[in-house]
C-alpha cells in the first residue's frame, strides 16, 4: 500500500477483492491490484496470496503431465510385453490385443515410402501400410 493513502480514507466503492482470500482491496490501491500484500501474522507465519493463487492454479497441469507420463510409462510397458511374447513384427490385431493405441504416441511421422512412424517411449513402431506390419524397435533415449 502506498505510504500516502491515509486509511481513514479508503473507500470500497469498486468492490475490489483479492482473489485467493476475498479480502476487500481499497479503491485507492492501483488499479491492476488482484491481491492483497504479503503479510506476516502475529506468529510470524507468512501470507502471500499472490504465490498462493498462482501455485493451486498450476497443480492441475502439473497433475495432467504427470498423468500422461504414467500413460506412456504403461504403454511402454505393454508394447514391451507384446515385443517380448509376439516378436518384432506383429500385426494390427496384436497391437489391439495389448491395448497399444498407435493414434496416441508421443510422436508420429509419415515417410516417403508411406511408412508410418509412432515412437513411444521406449519403442518405435514402424507401420507398413501396405502389408500392416508393425515393427517394434527399442531404443535408448
Ligand atoms: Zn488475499
């Protein structure tokens, strides 16, 4: 807060209020305010809203990432599976059969030829068009 507000006059026309606690923000305060200032309780415990607001805001995307990393990290583990019990070509069916959704690689490339490339992590799978084979390939990051 600005040292030269006088607190006897601060108004609440505007119904301004900080928008992680609701505490109201005094129409004298600069327009482009969202939030209270940090403050220290009698204990000494810190509050900064700001922080607050921002850190809750950002957990629903750090939840979504790390779930689309146990997505790839269970997709490995299948296209390991079937790399083990069926071999390194398989057909579409055995892709199926694992629940290895091509469509929902990390990456995907079409080559000249029409081969189509779906990396996982972990594995590769070269599709033929032609024939549906599907080439599993390991690799190392
Ligand atoms: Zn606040």
């Amino acid at each position: 807060m600005n040292q030269y507000i006088n607190s006897n006059y601060l108004t609440f026309q505007l119904g301004r209020a900080c928008k992680q606690c609701g505490e109201p923000i005094a129409d004298q305060e600069h327009s482009t305010r969202e939030f209270c200032d940090k403050y220290y309780d009698e204990y000494g415990k810190v509050y900064d809203c700001k922080t607050s607001y921002h850190r809750e805001r950002d957990k629903p995307e750090r939840d979504a990432q790390r779930d689309l990393i146990n997505f790839h990290k269970e997709m490995a583990i299948r296209i390991h599976q079937l790399y083990t019990n069926r071999g390194d070509i398989v057909k579409t069916g055995d892709l199926d059969a694992f629940n290895i959704l091509l469509t929902k690689s990390i990456e995907f490339g079409i080559s000249e030829n029409g081969e189509m490339t779906s990396i996982f992590m972990g594995f590769k799978i070269i599709t033929n068009p032609l024939t549906n084979n599907h080439k599993i390939i390991q690799y190392d990051k």
